[in-house]
C-alpha cells in the first residue's frame, strides 16, 4: 500500500511539473523584466549609460538560460534581480541569495538569534535591543515600557543595540529619536519615477490614504522624470531630555532599512550618538515603498521598490552601508539573543571611559 502510494505521489507530482511550460516560464520573465523596467525607482539609476552593456547581458543571459533549460525560472529571475544589488528589490524564495554579497550569516559561526530585551548591563549603562521596527501598537508600547525603564534605572548612558533588526517601518521608532534628538535636523525627502506603471502601482499600495493620493496626482501632472512625493520633514521637538549624557548604536550586518533610517535621522539630530560595530550595516534604504509583484503564470512572487531617496546620489547608503564610528575591539560574542553579551560590556566600558 505504501508503494502504491509513492507511485501516486511521483505521478502526480510528474503531471504537475509538465503542465509547467518553458513558454509559461519565459512570458513570467519578461512580465517580471518588464516591471522592473518600468516601474522599480531604481532603474534609471542603476542602468546607465556605463552599466547598459552589462545589464543587456544579464538579462539576455538569464532569458536563454531558460529557454534552453539550462536553470529554472527561480534561479534565472534571481540572478537577474540579483544584478542591481538592492536587498529592497528581492525575490521570496532563496534563489536571489547566492548571487547576493550578504548579509552575513552570522548563525555559521555563533548562537545568533537576538531578541528583544531592556536592562542594566552596569550601574551606568542601560542596554535596550531593538530587533525589529514592525508597526504595530505593541511594538510601540514595548518601546514606551522600555525606555521608561531606562529612565528610572538611574543610568546616566544608553546602548540602543540593533543587530538583527531588519526594518519595518519608520513612525515606528519616532519615540527613540524623541529621547536622544539634541537639534533640529530632517529625514530624507521621498522621490518616485513618473511611468504610468510606477504611479499604478503605488496608487493601489496607497488607495487608503487621501494625501498620498494627493501627491500622486502632483507627480502625475508633473513633467519632471522623478517628481517629489515627500519634501524632506523637518524634526522638531520642544523639549530635549538630558539623559541619555552618551548613546551608543550597536550594528551588524542585518541592520537593514528602517533600523539605518533611524540611524541616520539620529546622527543628523543627536550630537550624543556615536555608531559601534565590527561589521557595516547591510546597506537596504536607498530605494523603499516596495510593493508585491505577482507573475501570471507561475504565481512566483518578488517585492520592488517605487519610491527613493531624494538625496541621492549625494546621500546614498546602499553601496557601503553604514560605517561604524567605533569597531569593537574584542572578538564577536558566542551567543546573542536575549543577554548582555561582550560587545554591550565592551561597549559600555567604552562610555564610561570616554
């Protein structure tokens, strides 16, 4: 009974597979080609007249590598996203990965799992791991609870320590930059292609909020090539808080997105931020708003970015990440997740003696 079922299995699963088509295949790629093409905020900066010859070749590449049945559609399509380098622009499944340089796996050499977590690391220094920006109203009551602790710890300095903290969304972590802003600064201005496919698009990501609405009918109506959706914001608070005197940002190699947004609101805020780390951050900010494509006919599915930096290319991230400001001078910790490992009492010597 148990072969018979195999069998079954193997048949089923053979009948499946041959309904998948290289024809299907290839129309998949070009639909997915041809919404980078014209509608991922990037395209124009990343294809030029420098960079043409090669990205012809990718995609001419990778097209007949499917036709001939040299590789899947998979592993095709993510190589050729694989080709801008931007973590933003990325496919679900794992193919994209290898083609990629980084993030670094840190699980191949320690316990790597860092989770979310507030305390004393010393009587002078407070340590709150921040794993995530997910928008949520948990996630910024956690943070309210966690920075209300700092406050009555009695320490005088801070470790906000995002390793492992991939992003999310930006509002989320305002209550940070509220506590360390010392002065005036802005966040980076947001841009997007004026193609009919991007503004379609981003129309149907934003079909809730009116004033996004607003903005895409400007950037409709406009002639330029890369009208403004977003002024750059400016931060202002009435109050500054005296504590924390000295605040330290720990990165890895997976802090990513909105977590180097939140840096780089806070290095433009706070004169009492300063950056540690062995590693730069992944360098994920650049190109962002991404929405879902799915293709036709195999479902497959990739996320791409219609929205970027107004500063670029003066301001951009992606190529370098972000540079610690102090490298850690002790060896990576055996273990990071919800413990105060080496580098925070590394780190929090290094306040102190400061």
């Amino acid at each position: 009974m148990k072969r018979l079922l195999i069998i079954i299995n193997l048949l089923l699963w053979t009948s499946a597979y041959a309904q998948v088509s290289i024809d299907d295949d290839l129309s998949d790629f070009d639909y997915g080609v041809d919404m980078v093409e014209t509608a991922y905020s990037g395209f124009g900066n990343k294809v030029t007249e420098r960079t043409r010859a090669s990205y012809m070749a990718i995609k001419d590449s990778m097209r007949s590598s499917i036709a001939t049945k040299q590789t899947t559609l998979e592993d095709a399509f993510g190589c050729y996203l694989a080709w801008f380098k931007d973590f933003h622009l990325c496919e679900f499944g794992e193919a994209q990965r290898k083609y990629m340089d980084g993030p670094i796996d840190y699980t191949s050499f320690m316990d790597y799992a860092p989770c979310d977590v507030y305390g004393k690391v010393d009587d002078s220094c407070f340590l709150i791991r921040y794993t995530s920006c997910e928008w949520t109203s948990k996630r910024r009551h956690w943070i309210d609870k966690a920075i209300s602790s700092f406050k009555k710890s009695g320490c005088e300095h801070l470790i906000l320590d995002l390793r492992g903290n991939k992003g999310g969304s930006t509002g989320t972590s305002d209550a940070f930059i509220k506590l360390l802003y010392n002065h005036d600064g802005k966040y980076n201005g947001v841009v997007t292609r004026n193609t009919p496919t991007n503004l379609n698009f981003l129309r149907k990501a934003m079909r809730r909020d009116k004033n996004w609405q607003a903005r895409l009918d400007a950037a409709e109506c406009s002639s330029d090539e890369y009208p403004t959706l977003l002024e750059p914001p400016l931060v202002h608070y009435k109050k500054t808080s005296s504590l924390p005197k000295k605040a330290a940002i720990i990165i890895d190699n997976n802090t990513a997105s909105c977590a180097e947004e939140l840096i780089l609101i806070l290095q433009r805020v706070s004169d009492r931020v300063m950056v540690f780390g062995k590693d730069h951050s992944l360098g994920c900010a650049d190109y962002s708003n991404a929405g879902m494509v799915i293709m036709p006919k195999s479902k497959n599915k990739f996320m791409l970015p219609l929205t970027c930096s107004l500063g670029l290319p003066e301001t951009g991230i992606d190529a370098t990440g972000i540079i610690p400001d102090v490298t850690i001078d002790c060896d990576y910790p055996s273990v990071l997740k919800d413990n105060i490992d080496s580098w925070c009492q590394w780190v929090a010597a290094f306040l102190l003696d400061k």
